[in-house]
C-alpha cells in the first residue's frame, strides 16, 4: 500500500441512504475507494493500491464527525433536515430516493403509557420505574419529546410520512396530568417524556399485597375515559400473566405414614406452568401478613391477586376466588416452607375438591381415608344383642360414630346434650366390644366425678348385666387392683387417680373414658396429667360442656385423646386461640371446627330428642326493698374504689383475687344481706327482696302440685330457705356437699313424698335424673351459662313427660343484671366452636369487670 503525497481524492457530494429502515449518510465516490473516518479523513484505493487524503466540499472536521454519526431511525429525518439547514456548510442534503414521493398521512394520535425499568444514571447506574409516554399514529408511534411535526413510518409495508398532531399531543398529556397529580407515588410527570413513579413507594404498596395493581394504584377505568392506552415492556415489574387450570396434587410422602406432600401449578393460556406453590412460599416469606386472613377476607371473589414468580417470568394473576382457600388451608405450609401436611389437613383441602373449579390429583389412599370418614361418622348400627333397653336412632347413630373411632384408632367427644343417654351409648358400645373379644385381657377404665360412680354402676347393672364392674371407691379399694384384669369395666374417681397413681399404670387398658371430662380443661392439673399417662389403646371424653369459658379448655381434652392432633398448647393458641377469641376470626374458627368435626359428636335436645316436652325459661325480675338497695349501693361504691386502686397498683391479670371476692360480696347482697356476716347485718334484721319473691312463688306452685327444684351457689342461702319452707310448712329435701344420704335425698323427691328439691348447683350440676319435676329455679345465676344448663337439664331430659319451665330470678340494677350479658358472651364462644352457624364472637376485657362495678 502505497502513501500518496498531495494526490486529491475528490468526493462528490455527501448523500443520504435509507439502510434496513434507517438512515446513514454515504460519500458517493469511485466504487473502488473506500473512505476512512480518520483525522484528517483519508481514503484506500483498493484497485490502484495507495492511500491518501480525502479533501471534497466538507471542511475535514465536519466529514469527519459525518462519518462518525450512526445511523438514525428514519423518523427522524425530519428532524435532522431541520437541524442541517441551519448550518450552510450542510445545507439542501438530498433525501433519500426511496423517500421521495411517499404518501403523506394525516390523523389524531392514541397515547399511550408503557410501563417498564429503565436504567439512568444519576451519579451512579441505577434502574428507574417510569411509565414512557408515546403517541400511536396510523404511520407508526413516536416518542413524546420528539421534535418535528412529522416523522417517517410505515403503513401496509409502504413507507409513508406521518404529518403529527401535536396540538392533541399536549392535550393528552395535560388531561394525564390533571388525573395523576393527587397519586403519591408518581414523582413527576415530564411532559416530553415519561411518568416517573417513586420506586420506594411502589415496593411498599405494590409488593406487599397489591392485587392488580393498576387497579389498586391508578383510575384505570378514567384513564381509559381520557383515551389512554396501558402497556407494559417485558421488564416492567408490573407484567401480569393471567392463569388459569389451577392445579392442587395431593401425594403419598415417602418413609413418612399418614403424611402428604402438596403441590400446586397453574397454566396460562399457551399451556405454560407455573410453581404456585414456590411463588406463595416467597412472597409470605417476604410478607407474612399476607396469611392474617384480615388481609385478603374482604377481597371480592372477582379481584385479582399477583404473586412473583422467577425473575425471568411475568408475574402471575389469579383471581381472590382461587387464591384463598389456598392461603387459608396451606398456611402451616407457606409458614415453615414444607411440602408436608398430616391427613386431617389433607382431608380438609380435599373437601375443597367439589367446591372451586380445581384439576385435582389425589392420593388414592387419602381418598379412601376421607370416604371412610364419612361413611363411618353417620353409620347407624341397631342395638346390640343382650343390651337390655332400646337405643333410639340418635343413639344407634352415636354408637356406630364409637365403633367408627376404635375402627380408625381415633379418640373423640361424646358431646351430646345433658340427658340425651351419653352414659346408655358408651355402655352399649362396651358391650360390642366384649362381645369382639376386646374386654378380654384389657378392661376399660372410667374416670368420673365422685358423684357419679353409683349412677354409672347402676346404670352398668340396668342396660349391660353382661358386663362385670369393679368399683374402686373406698378405703378398701386397694384390695381389688389385682383383679382389674378380671373385669370389663373399672370405675375410679378423678381425686383418687392421685393416690392410685402407680397401681393404675400396671395396666394397659382397652378403652380410657373419662366422664365429665372438663375436669381435665386444666391441663397442668394432677387428674389431668395422670390420665395422660396411663396406658390405654382407646380414649373417649363424654361431656354435655366439652368448652365452658375458653379454646384452651377444648385444646386440653384433645391433648389427653390424641396428643399433637391441636399441635402444642402454644402453637394452638397462637394459631387459633387468640386469633379466634381476641380477634373474632371467622375464617380461622371455621377452619378449627372442620378439623375437630369428625371427632366431636354432639346432638342437642332440639335437634334429635323430638319425644322431650317443651322447656319453657322465664326471667323474673325483682326489685330490692329500700334497705337492701341502700346496702347493696354502699357496698358498690366500697368495691368498686378498692378494686380501682387495687388494679392501679398490681395490675388487671395480678387482681383475680381481690376482683373475685368483691364481686362475690354483691351477689350476696343480691341473694340475701345476712350472707355478708357484717356486724352491721345481722339475720332476723335484714330482708331480701328475692326470698320474698320466691316465697310468693313456691307457695302457690306447691298448692297446684308442682315439682319443684331450688338451685343456688350458696349453701348458706339453702339454708335461709329452708327455715322459710318449714315456716310455711312445705315439705322438701336438700342435696349439697355435705349430704351422705344422696340417694335418698332423690328417692323421696322422686317418689312423690316431697315437692321441693334444694341442690347446691356444684352438687348437683351432673348425675341427676329428676324428671319427677316440672319447675326449676335459679336462685341466683351464675357466671357460667353452661353450669345453669346442666343444674335445668336435671329435670328435662329423657324420661320426661310433663312440660318444664324454668325460672332465673334476677336483681334489678344490680350486679345480677350484668351477669345475664356475660353469659351471653361465653355461651357465643363455646357455641360458635361446637357448632357451624356462628356469626359473632365473645371477647371479655379489664373494662367488661370493672363495669361491674359501675352504678346503674
């Protein structure tokens, strides 16, 4: 290669090219030379091979930066025309001769936002949100802040110009402008180019539970009424897929029996799956409020819910209608990231299988468990042969539930209502399993308040006569330990599981009952952890009250039948318990009632004993005389000051006591003034009010025939009645603690020889049949809605024939009033979990107790 000293290469003119769409300015020059955007610029005569200076028209500066310039996007030549008629060196540039004579089009342009990330630098390389603006015409789109008033396109692949609206333009962007100026998370709006939004904002709205967002953040549908157009660029955080097939597998989990491994894909339109499961695990992860069903129950079914899914996929857009459940029933799963759940929480997701529109696959052994389930929790079997009575159809279906649980390996409640025959299907469900061969060798063990252990030996002797009772009571008792085996049945007593403690465990038994089983609602208690530790293949609660003030109560007895079935005590109550009962949470007291369904078998009264005569509850209401009132305000006013500073000092939880003993002094005023032992009251003094009602009320019921049994919670109160009963010479009998005559305290009652029954209500709360009465008085009500039941159910209950009513006798403004609105509450909370038409929850405060303490 040659240099050749002043020889001149001569360009003729600097022209214009369109290449591929694009614009690229050319020297056309001899075919043979190529030009070289070097300083000076310089040529390469391929065919004489030398090389020189290039001088032509052009200053060398200006051809070399000509050189240097890429090629533009042909739209704007318009504008680049413009720019080089202001400098005379360029002017009157040719057009390229493809662009000559295009066509010429007019119209009105369609905005658009286009919604993506886009790296700026502003000190540093950072990615920014924004929302570009640009305008669609029929010749193609343009950038807002483009200059020129027209630009080159294409139309049915012919190149034509586009001539803009730029009057329109500004229009659009003004009206945008005016809509988005109350957004917080738009920053600015620049009128030639974007929306910028606030990032920082966005991750905090957006990312945490956002929905659609657009519909969440913007007026999607009044940006609509202006004429915009929403798009997203393919690295806009907020590209939605929509899916759909949502797909749940439920499978077998390998070396772990009774456990399932749980998956969940969805598919969009073009059959592409997603890992739904994966996705929700790392969104709770980073958002666990998200599984506080507060977040999403108040979502229209219709509403879109979004989950990230990889960082090189669009993110997913289900609608609140499928996402739900999924959140709901999988919350154990997105919490501890396990694929694994047990068989009850299978069963459960299984149940929504008829319900939403899901592709299920599901184990084949899950699937015959959860038929089992249903099958056995309403079979009815017939009385069995040599069970001496009849078993009515709620009852055979109670016994078929009995033998369903020792069938499956399963403990439940037996939780019917008071005298709807509990004690007749255990037994009759004992005799079956003699007559199985299963009483053989291991005997079942009944634990039963001391009340109880002649009631459930005679009605042992009454329907099962082919069952051998042994009945450890007494101080002889320890004689018998050895023959335990020998027996099909043992009866023991909750204060005697203590001291028998060790002789019991020597055994293992078939079946471990325990009768009035909330006395084990205190799972640190001595009664409670015995029974835990004895040894027994079975395990049934019989209880009218499985709940009587709190889950924890529930969680207890369930500990005792099948312990981790309600996971730990703390993960219950953080679970459901304080959700439930401080919170009023719908979805989780829903969700705990499906789980215990199956093994909580509770009829009432209303529903299956349809032969029961109507029970008829009155409330009656009595004013204090003027001294009692004058008393009962005196000894508020004294309370309610000593409670106040009391609570100041120790604090609300530190106070039970005190809190406890002074509203116990107000009841006693209610009952009767003389049951305070003040020196200032004496008996013979004081009057009440309500034992004069009640006098005016058995007087006359007594003539008329009536039955009738008096409850209080004061043995000492049963005693002033009693001195009004012998002054108006009625007969009657008493039943408290300290009776040992008991049954023929009931044999005379029954029999006709008395009309009057005192019962202290702790008693004779449970193992009572007295349907020889037709009337029940509360003296005094209780704290416990459920513990009144019990003491009324004394005298309705199967065998009764006659009409019952029953009478709570209440104090005016007084404490005895406030006392009705509590047990409104807790009979709410303990309805609401054994039962599934609940609508409203119970909740008692410092301030519920110490409006006790107000005045009327």
């Amino acid at each position: 290669m040659i240099w050749q000293q002043g020889v001149n290469k001569q360009t003729e003119h600097l022209n214009i090219e369109l290449v591929n769409g694009d614009i690229r300015l050319d020297l056309k020059s001899n075919p043979h030379i190529q030009i070289l955007a070097s300083q000076p610029p310089c040529y390469v005569d391929i065919q004489q091979n030398t090389v020189g200076q290039l001088y032509g028209e052009y200053t060398a500066n200006l051809l070399y930066h000509f050189l240097q310039m890429p090629d533009l996007p042909s739209m704007l030549l318009p504008e680049f025309e413009k720019l080089t008629h202001q400098y005379s060196d360029v002017k009157n540039l040719p057009q390229p001769e493809s662009i000559q004579h295009i066509d010429v089009l007019e119209g009105s342009p369609q905005p658009i936002l286009r919604f993506g990330v886009l790296d700026k630098f502003d000190w540093k390389w950072e990615e920014s949100v924004c929302a570009e603006i640009e305008f669609s015409y029929a010749g193609g789109r343009i950038k807002a802040g483009t200059s020129g008033d027209s630009f080159i396109g294409e139309q049915h692949d012919k190149m034509v110009r586009q001539l803009r609206d730029l009057v329109q333009e500004q229009q659009s962007i003004q009206r945008l402008q005016l809509l988005v100026e109350s957004l917080k998370w738009v920053k600015d709006l620049s009128y030639d180019q974007q929306l910028k939004l606030d990032k920082q904002r966005l991750d905090s709205m957006v990312f945490a539970f956002y929905g659609d967002w657009i519909k969440q953040l913007m007026p999607i549908n009044q940006i609509e009424l202006i004429g915009w157009q929403i798009e997203h660029l393919e690295n806009s955080p907020f590209n939605l897929q929509y899916v759909e097939n949502l797909n749940i597998s439920i499978t077998e989990s390998e070396g772990q029996q009774d456990w399932f491994n749980i998956g969940a894909t969805v598919q969009d339109s073009a059959g592409n799956s997603y890992n739904l499961l994966d996705a929700l695990v790392a969104l709770v992860r980073v958002n666990p409020d998200l599984l506080d069903p507060r977040t999403f129950i108040h979502l229209h079914d219709s509403q879109i819910f979004t989950v990230k899914t990889a960082v090189d996929q669009p993110d997913l857009a289900l609608s609140a209608r499928d996402i739900k459940p999924v959140l709901l029933h999988l919350q154990s799963i997105l919490q501890q990231e396990e694929r694994s759940i047990d068989r009850y929480d299978a069963s459960q997701l299984l149940e929504l299988q008829h319900n939403l529109g899901m592709t299920w696959q599901v184990s084949d052994r899950l699937q015959q468990f959860v038929q089992k389930f249903k099958q056995g929790y309403q079979q009815q079997l017939p009385t069995p042969q040599g069970f001496q009575g009849e078993l009515r159809p709620y009852q055979q279906q109670g016994l078929g539930w009995l033998q369903f649980l020792r069938e499956t390996q399963h403990g439940g409640i037996l939780a019917d209502d008071m005298g709807l025959g509990k004690t007749a299907q255990t037994l009759a469900h004992l005799l079956m399993e003699k007559q199985a061969g299963y009483l053989q060798d291991s005997p079942a063990l009944i634990v039963a308040p001391t009340s109880l252990m002649h009631n459930w030996f005679k009605e042992a002797e009454k329907f099962t006569p082919e069952l051998k009772v042994l009945l450890l009571q007494g101080p002889d008792r320890h004689q018998y330990f050895e023959q335990i085996p020998h027996y099909d049945i043992v009866l023991t007593t909750y204060p005697l599981l203590a001291r028998d403690e060790e002789q019991l465990k020597q055994y293992e038994y078939h079946q471990l009952i325990l009768d009035e089983a909330q006395n084990i609602k205190n799972p640190r208690a001595k009664a409670a952890q015995v029974v835990r530790q004895l040894t027994a293949r079975h395990r049934l609660c019989l209880t009218g009250t499985p709940m009587e003030n709190h889950l924890g109560e529930l969680w207890a007895q369930f500990y005792f039948l099948m312990p981790g079935f309600l996971y730990s005590q703390e993960i219950f109550n953080k679970k459901y318990r304080h959700p439930i009962e401080k919170r009023g949470d719908e979805q989780l007291r829903q969700k705990l009632v499906n789980r215990i369904k199956p093994f909580i078998l509770r009829r009432l009264k209303t529903d299956v004993a349809k032969e029961l005569p109507e029970k008829t509850t009155i409330e009656v209401n009595i004013d204090m005389n003027d001294q009692q009132s004058k008393l009962y305000e005196a000894v508020r006013a004294t309370m309610q000051a000593s409670i106040q500073k009391i609570v100041a000092e120790k604090g609300f939880k530190r106070s039970q006591i005190q809190i406890l003993d002074a509203l116990l002094k107000l009841r006693q005023v209610c009952c009767h003034p003389s049951l305070l032992k003040l020196d200032s009251v004496k008996t013979g003094q004081a009057h009440s009010a309500k034992l004069e009602q009640l006098m005016d009320m058995v007087v006359p019921m007594v003539e008329e025939g009536r039955k009738i049994l008096i409850f209080s919670q004061f043995t000492s109160m049963l005693e002033l009645i009693e001195q009004q009963l012998h002054h108006a010479e009625i007969g009657y009998v008493k039943l408290t603690g300290k009776t040992k005559k008991r049954d023929e305290a009931i044999t005379a009652f029954q029999s006709g020889q008395v009309p009057v029954f005192l019962i202290s209500l702790k008693a004779g709360g449970v193992g009572l049949n007295l349907t020889a009465a037709d009337t029940v008085i509360h003296y005094d009500p209780w704290w416990n809605p459920a513990a009144e039941d019990q003491a009324s159910d004394r005298a309705w209950r199967i065998g009764q024939d006659k009409p019952v009513f029953v009478y709570k006798l209440i104090t005016n403004k007084s404490i005895e009033e406030k006392i009705l609105a509590l047990q409104q509450n807790k009979a709410e909370l303990a309805h609401s979990i054994l039962s599934t038409d609940h609508e409203g929850e119970a909740k008692l405060t410092e301030n519920d107790v110490m409006n006790l303490f107000e005045k009327f």
